[in-house]
C-alpha cells in the first residue's frame, strides 16, 4: 500500500522533473530505532534515455493515533513542507542580501514534492547517501570536529532566524504563530509514562535508580524547555546526530553537515550553546 503511494507521488513529481520513461527501484531503509514518525525508503530513478538517474530519499508518515495524539495539532509535515518551500528560500534572500559567502551559507538538500493527505504524508527529497553523505553512529559518543560542525550549523539557522526578525517582523510574528505546537497534557502524560516503562524495564540495574531520578516528573521538564526567557526565534526542535549528515575531510580535521529532518521546527526563546575545549 504504502509503495503504491509512493509510486503515484513519484510519477507526479518527475512528470515536473521532465522524466517520461522510467524505472522505479523502491527500497525500504531501517534506522534501528532512530525515527518513529516516518518510515523511510531510498529510490532510485532509472530512466530509459539520456537523463540523469536520480535517487531520492522519502518519508511516509507512521499513522500512529497514540503519536499524533500527543499533540493537539499534526503538523510536522506541512513544517517540513514550509521550511523547504519558504523559509529556506527567505533564508537564502536574507543571505544574498548580506553576500555572505558561499562556504558560510545554510544548505539542505533538495526539495522533490509532498502528499499532505492526513495519516498518509509523503516527503520527497534528494538522498544524500547517493554522495557520500554518512549518518552517525548514534551509539557513539560524537568528537569534537562533529560537535564543532554541528553548532556551526545551528548557528547559522539561529542567526538566519534572527535576521529574519529584523527584516519582516511582521511576516516573522505569522511564522512563529503557525510553527507554535500545543501538547495534549493527557495523551503525553500517558505516552510518557509508557517510554518510562519500557526504559525502566531494559536499564541495566547499577543505572535504575539514576535513571528513576532522571525521568521525575518528565512532562514538566518537557514544558519548561519551552518556557519563554528572552527573544524568539525559530529552532530546529530535535537537533541531534541521527537528524544530521556529515562528510569527513581534510584527514578528518573537519566536517561538513546538513540539516535533514525538519519537520520539528519550533518558536523557542530558550537557545543553549555548550562551549568545549578542542582537546575535548
């Protein structure tokens, strides 16, 4: 079913791309845990003449009841649709305006097309895999050329965000009122305290206890995250390895990223930066 899908959207999409003639290789992924909204396929354009292959990474939304009743509104896709289609092009004005050099801009990848049909959300988008982009191993802790990299990234989308502001502070007020989530206090209450158990249960024993401590009165935590303390901006929501890209170069010393999963874009006036030094 979820294939079917897929294939429809697909032809629509490269009938805009200019692909007539093609052959479609779908192949289901698996992130072992690292996303639980979406499921996720590689595709790969085969066409029959001189055009290029493509090979397109999607997302097809979960159609989890217990999920999206944590919220009171689903709408991580039309965000995710709306940072591709428009913020991102206000961000790339923004940078244009100010020449700011092309190694310092914020990038993505690109943009295909999406179905926003309720339950049954499709984003398409290029698979970055296809160039070498790696993802991280979540299970290892990060160094510090990643590190490093990455809050370089989250710089820029802040400060982009902040620019923004200053530019259109009317049209910016509109964006942080539509990307505004509300929680269901009972459904998160309830699909909290289900995460709490299973953790609890699969805890090593030395680490029960800390962990018990830790996870007191979690939903409050979650909401003072979002407590205001200073001026808005808009934030990525979920930013961490399994939501980023890298390629490694110069033996290492360095590394590139993008920003992949955006569908969590949040108001917040909550920004956190953790400074280390490079030995760490």
């Amino acid at each position: 079913m979820a294939q079917e899908k897929i294939n429809k959207l697909l032809k629509e999409i490269l009938k805009e791309e200019n692909y007539t003639n093609f052959d479609l290789k779908v192949e289901e992924i698996s992130t072992e845990g690292a996303n639980y909204t979406s499921n996720l396929y590689k595709v790969e354009v085969i066409p029959k003449g001189d055009k290029p292959h493509l090979h397109l990474f999607v997302k097809v939304a979960c159609p989890s009841v217990k999920l999206r009743s944590t919220l009171d509104e689903w709408k991580i896709y039309t965000t995710e649709q709306f940072f591709y289609t428009k913020l991102m092009k206000i961000f790339n004005e923004i940078e244009k305006e100010n020449n700011v050099p092309d190694g310092h801009r914020l990038v993505c990848s690109k943009y295909y097309g999406c179905s926003l049909v309720p339950f049954e959300e499709i984003i398409v988008l290029e698979d970055l895999t296809a160039s070498n982009w790696l993802a991280y191993d979540r299970s290892k802790p990060i160094d510090w050329p990643y590190a490093k990299a990455a809050i370089t990234e989250l710089a820029k989308f802040h400060s982009l965000s902040f620019a923004y502001s200053e530019k259109n502070s009317t049209e910016f007020s509109k964006v942080l009122e539509d990307l505004k989530t509300q929680m269901n206090p009972e459904a998160l209450a309830a699909f909290v305290k289900s995460s709490k158990d299973i953790a609890l249960q699969k805890v090593k024993p030395e680490h029960k206890e800390l962990l018990e401590k830790y996870l007191k009165e979690f939903e409050a935590k979650i909401k003072k995250v979002n407590e205001p303390v200073g001026r808005n901006v808009i934030t990525h929501g979920v930013y961490r390895p399994s939501n980023l890209m890298h390629k490694v170069r110069e033996e290492k010393l360095k590394r590139d990223l993008y920003n992949v999963d955006l569908k969590t874009l949040l108001t917040t006036k909550r920004l956190c930066y953790t400074q280390l030094k490079s030995k760490q």
